[in-house]
C-alpha cells in the first residue's frame, strides 16, 4: 500500500489528470442506481495521495502547492459530475433539432462548472495540509464547505453531494435527521479518505479507529432510530398515485390534451381492490393537466364526476396570472386541491425554478446568443414569493415541493404541527431510463427521514411512491410502469429535530474537522522547522 500510494503522489502530466479525473468518475459508481458506496474507500484515498503530491513544502503553499491542488480537484470532480450528471443531456435529445448543439454544454459544461466546487474544496484542505490524520479532516472540511455553498450558489444544485453515496439504505439515511445533508457529507469525506492512512503509517493507527467509530455510530444510530415505533395517534390517510407515463415528447407537441388528460381520469377512476379503503387523496403528477385548467370548467366537471364523495384531487397544472389589458399573462408551475365538486380549494406555485428549463436566466443576453428555454411558454414561468401550505376539508395539511424543489434541504421550512405529510409532484420523463429518476428518488427519501414526515411522490415517469418518515417505501411504481397505487399511512408529526438543529449540528462538524487541521497543520510546521 506504501508503494501504490508513493507511485500516485509522483505521478505528473497527463497520467496525473487521467488518475484523478478517473478516480471521481469511478466514485459515481456510489450514486443511484449502482448504490455501491464502498467504491468511495478507493477514490477518496486515490485523492488524498494525489495532493499529498501535490502539496510541496510549506514554502511554496501558496504557488505551487494551491494550484496544483485546486486542478486535481477539479479534475476529480469533473469526472465525478460527468459520470453522475450524464443523463441531463437526455432531455435535449427529446427536441434534437432545436437543443441538440447544447448537449455539450449540459454533458461537459455543467459538471466543469460543478467541478469547480470540489477545486475550492482542495484547494482550502490544501491550506491547511499536514502529513498524517489533520489532512483528512481538513479534506473533509473543505468538502463539507463546497456542498454548503453548491446548495445556494448561483440559485443552487446540491444533486449528487457526497452525503447522500453514504445514505442508500434507510438504515444509512437515519443520521440526516440530527446532522442534515451537509453534516452527513463532511463526516463520509473523513471515513471514506481514511484508507489513505495506510499508504503513509502516519496517524493511522488513531485515524481508521475514528473513521471506525464514525461509521459504526452512523450504521448504530440508523438501527437504533429503525426499530422504534411510528409514532401514533395522528390521522389515517388513504391516498392514491397516479403514474400515466405519457411520452415526453406528445406533452411537447400538446396535440393529444384531451387523451392524456383522459388517461389520467381513467387511472383515477379504477376500482379498489376488495377489501380496501377508498382513497381520501388522489394525486397526480407535475403539470399533468394539459391545459390551463381554470379556463375549462368541464374539465373540472369531469374531475368531480371521477371522485368519490369526500375525495379530493391533487394536481400539478400550470396557472396563468392575468396582469390586464396590454400585458402577457404570468405562467406558474403550481398544485392545485380540487374537491368533488370541482373546486379548486387550495393552491400552490413553485418558488425555486429550473434554470434553462422552467426560466431563462440572464435572459437578454442568452437569448441574443440563440439560447432558449425547454418548456415554450411567453417568457417561461415566474417564480412564487412564497410557498403555500396546501389545506385539505380533512384539516390535513400538506406542504408542496415542485420537481426538484425537493433536493434544497434549507429552503424546505414546514411550521410546526402545521404538515402531516410532503407532497412531491415531478415528472422525470424528461430523462428516459437513466440515472437520473433514481438519484432524485433518492433525495427525495432523505427529505422524508430530516423533515420527519411522509413523503407523497407522484411522478408521471420515475418512481412514484408512499414513503415513510424513516425513508422505507410503503408502497410505489418502479420506473415505467403506468397505473395506480393505493397505500394507507400515518400522518403524525413528531420530528426531534428542525434545520436549525441541523445546523448548528453542521457548522459544529466543521468546527470540529477544521480545529483537527489547523492543529496538525501547526504540528506539522513546527516539525518541518
């Protein structure tokens, strides 16, 4: 192990680059639908020999060393995000005419702009670098402050943070409730790197023992919090997912509006299988109704024909906002609660919008440099102010994430006892039969297991499913399989812990890897001197 680690820290010139950009790209191997995470003790410690070499003498540390540093992460995390982000370019595919010439741009651009994060972090541990355990706290710091800010930067794309390749199982999930996303993310970095001790001796002996304890604590505290009860006493819910499958490209084309609304009443409309409750809630998935569903009130009529008494109807459908005479309407991606009497009782509309997708931005002047939104509509969607809480007869309030809404951990802020459960409505049609439907099932489950509620997903394709609040699947629809499911679950609030907690768990975190560097980076100094 000495050997391979001293033949990776001398490596230089192109079979540097290839090592380290194949070393994040093998680590994509963690992520859906692969799942392995085990292959992360191999790429992380391969990353740790890299800047090992790369690190010079404490004199060139801020030439030499930073550089070379902030390139080899980069370069693994342009292999990472390449190898996990391949699959966006699939939408562009969907009007190849119009979007084909992006491809490269969403293939190779958005992970080299990704990448750039996982450089940051590099760079920053390699301020900090010592020579034995202090180097894999100050990696794993440096990472736990670049997924921080790749949540908001530039509207934000946590997709795919290292957290969550240590979170494939809900046994694994359970410790995001306490420490958030970016907690569980700082403390993987550490227990992944640690096998890098080995190729060096130094602190390995103290190194592994903690990186041990860590993921003991993690797999002890997951079984723990696994095999206590749900709590009781809440409502009893009965809700319904629809998963129609229409095409992406027929919903592009809009020729077919009054089938594809057709197909979704007709899932709506099965019976239940003997035995069973009806369904309270029915639901369908994002911007199902293919047309702006308050200027047709017979198809509002024919949703209250299809319900039962006492049902009601959760759907995505898009609102149009009239600003008067003169003026283009306002479009938003909203929710809608619809009664059996044709109703709408309850509204919501997404407030984080998909750059390129659902808005244009800086839109002057991509446009002026031939760029367009993937959904046509008069200068897309607008974004809401605020999310709405949707209000059910039953009293049972349910909070609303639009599509990728849910992969934002600190934007999802649920007043207290006020939700029983969160409601995602998505549609990964867009992306075919990739990786991409299951990494954003995945981060759907996590939000489950830190809100402390139960997840209601419908998706027109992907993976729609009741979840727990443990992240375990009550009951779903794998990846194109079209119908409806029906599941009954508690709705009990009764989460120990809120994102300030997780929070403060964080910043706790990185006080505590950051103090480890920077006192073996002092020790290590005073050696070298």
């Amino acid at each position: 192990m000495e050997q391979l680690a001293g033949r990776i820290m001398l490596l230089g010139g192109a079979k540097r680059a290839f090592l380290a950009f194949l070393a994040g790209a093998l680590g994509a191997l963690a992520l859906p639908p692969v799942g392995f995470f085990a292959v992360l003790f191999i790429s992380f410690p391969i990353l740790v020999w890299m800047l090992d070499g790369a690190s010079g003498s404490p004199d060139r540390a801020h030439s030499f060393g930073l550089r070379s540093a902030f390139v080899t992460g980069w370069l693994f995390g342009f292999g990472y995000f390449t190898a996990g982000l391949w699959w966006l370019g699939n939408a562009l595919l969907l009007e190849a005419e119009e979007f084909a010439w992006a491809l490269p741009l969403a293939v190779l651009g958005l992970p080299a702009v990704l990448a750039l994060f996982y450089g940051a972090a590099t760079m920053l541990a390699r301020l900090v670098w010592s020579d034995g355990m202090g180097r894999i706290a100050a990696l794993a710091a440096g990472f736990g402050l670049a997924e921080w800010l790749r949540s908001f930067l530039a509207t934000g794309f946590p997709w795919n943070a290292i957290g969550y390749a240590a979170m494939p199982i809900p046994l694994m999930m359970q410790s995001a409730a306490p420490l958030g996303l970016f907690g569980v993310s700082t403390l993987a970095v550490f227990v992944f790197s640690a096998p890098a001790l080995l190729g060096t001796r130094k602190g390995l002996g103290p190194g592994l023992l903690l990186a041990g304890l860590l993921f003991a604590a993690h797999l002890g505290y997951g079984a723990y919090v696994i095999q206590q009860p749900l709590p009781e006493g809440g409502k009893t819910v009965t809700v319904r997912l629809v998963q129609p499958v229409i095409d992406q490209v027929r919903k592009l084309e809009n020729a077919d509006r009054i089938d594809i609304f057709n197909q979704h009443l007709e899932l709506s409309a099965q019976p239940v299988e003997p035995g069973n409750r009806q369904p309270d809630i029915i639901v369908w998935p994002e911007t199902s109704i293919p047309f702006i569903l308050t200027e047709h009130p017979d198809a509002l009529a024919r949703i209250a024909d299809v319900l039962k008494d006492g049902q009601v109807l959760v759907t995505g459908a898009v609102r149009a906002e009239d600003l008067g005479a003169g003026q283009a309407p306002r479009y938003y991606n909203s929710v809608y609660v619809i009664d059996d009497k044709g109703q709408i009782l309850s509204a919501s509309d997404k407030v984080h919008l998909t750059p390129f997708g659902e808005y244009l931005p800086f839109e002057q002047l991509l446009r002026s440099m031939g760029f367009d939104n993937l959904i046509s509509l008069p200068g897309g969607f607008s974004p809401a102010s605020e999310r709405m809480l949707l209000s059910l007869p039953s009293g049972l309030g349910l909070y609303p994430l639009i599509c990728y809404e849910i992969i934002f951990p600190d934007e999802i802020d649920i007043p207290a006892g006020k939700a029983g459960a969160i409601v995602n409505l998505t549609n990964d049609a867009w992306f075919g039969a990739t990786p991409g439907p299951y990494q954003h099932f995945l981060q759907a489950r996590v939000r489950a297991v830190e809100t402390g509620l139960p997840l209601i997903r419908s998706a027109n394709n992907g993976i729609s499913a009741i979840v727990d609040r443990r992240g375990r699947i009550i009951s779903g629809m794998a990846l194109d399989v079209r119908g409806a499911v029906d599941a009954t679950f508690g709705v009990v609030y009764a989460s120990s812990w809120d994102n300030t907690d997780r929070s403060l768990n964080f910043w706790l975190v990185m006080l505590v890897v950051a103090s480890a560097a920077l006192i073996s980076r002092m020790g290590f100094i005073f050696r070298t001197n």
